[in-house]
C-alpha cells in the first residue's frame, strides 16, 4: 500500500492557517479553489518576494523566530501576500483588487522603510556582484596593483550623437 504524501509547512513565516484566520469565508482543501496546497505555494513565493527586499536592505534571511517584532511584521506581510493571491485564483468576489493593493502597499512600506528591524543583517550579500560589476579603483590604486581596472569604461564604449557611453 502506497504511503499518503504528508503536507509539510515550507516556510518560515506564515502558514495556511494564518491565511485561513485572514479569509475565513475561503476552505483550503481537497477540491477548493485554492487548495491548501495552492496556499502554501503562494506563502513561499511571497516569501521569496519579502527575502528579496530584506536581503537588498542589508538583513539575513530567514529571519529566526526570536527577533520577536520583525518575525510578526514578517508574518503579517506574507499572510497578506498570499491571501491577495487566493482571491485572485478564486476569481470571483469583491476582494480582489482591495487584497492586491494591502499587500503591495505592506511590500512598499517595508522596501521604504527607514527604521532598522530587530534583526541580524547580513550586508556583504547586498553588495552587488557578477560579472562586470565592478568598483571604479582610483589612478594610484590601479599604478601600485591595489586596483582593478574596471571591466566597462565609460569612454570605451563610444559615443552616439555626441553623447558618450
């Protein structure tokens, strides 16, 4: 006899239920719209979206359970993300547009936010990287071998109508 999958919770902020307690008009389960599944993807996809913004604001990520005040605004956020993601799979109802627009302005606050959460950062991964992304190293660095020339230049790429690249 095959063994039943067994769902397990994937991410680290916010669960089903903690979307179920936001709409508690929607069932998650077996032939709904969405599925319980469904809701656990939409929570790890928004979740990918809020490391997305922590870790270009200089945070580690995931953020532990313990850095009680950024853990539940955290929370709070990706309950919001993926209830604005049931009500657009549902396709039906009032709520769609209003859902959408709470989560994005939630997402704004935190890419604007100005105010240091109580969690530990993590800045060299917010530093940019990959090819050709480089530091302009002064003269004297690149004359004693401290520096790298740059992999683009803005002179070596030309000029067009009289601008140059």
């Amino acid at each position: 006899m095959p063994k039943k999958a067994v769902e397990r919770e994937t991410t680290t902020y916010a669960s089903v239920a903690d979307v179920q307690s936001l709409v508690p008009v929607r069932k998650f389960g077996q032939g709904s719209n969405p599925s319980g599944t469904d809701v656990q993807l939409y929570l790890e996809l928004v979740e990918a979206e809020v490391h997305a913004i922590l870790v270009q604001k200089g945070y580690a990520v995931p953020v532990a359970e313990t850095n009680t005040a950024a853990f539940a605004l955290l929370r709070r956020i990706c309950a919001l993300g993926a209830v604005a993601q049931v009500e657009a799979s549902a396709g039906n109802g009032p709520n769609i547009d209003r859902t959408r627009i709470t989560y994005e302005a939630e997402k704004s606050r935190l890419e604007d936010a100005h105010f240091v959460m109580n969690a530990p950062k993590d800045e060299e991964r917010a530093k940019p990287r990959g090819p050709g992304v480089t530091t302009v190293p002064l003269p004297e660095d690149v004359e004693t071998g401290e520096g790298v020339e740059p992999f683009f230049k803005r002179s070596a790429i030309g000029t067009m109508r009289g601008t140059q690249f």
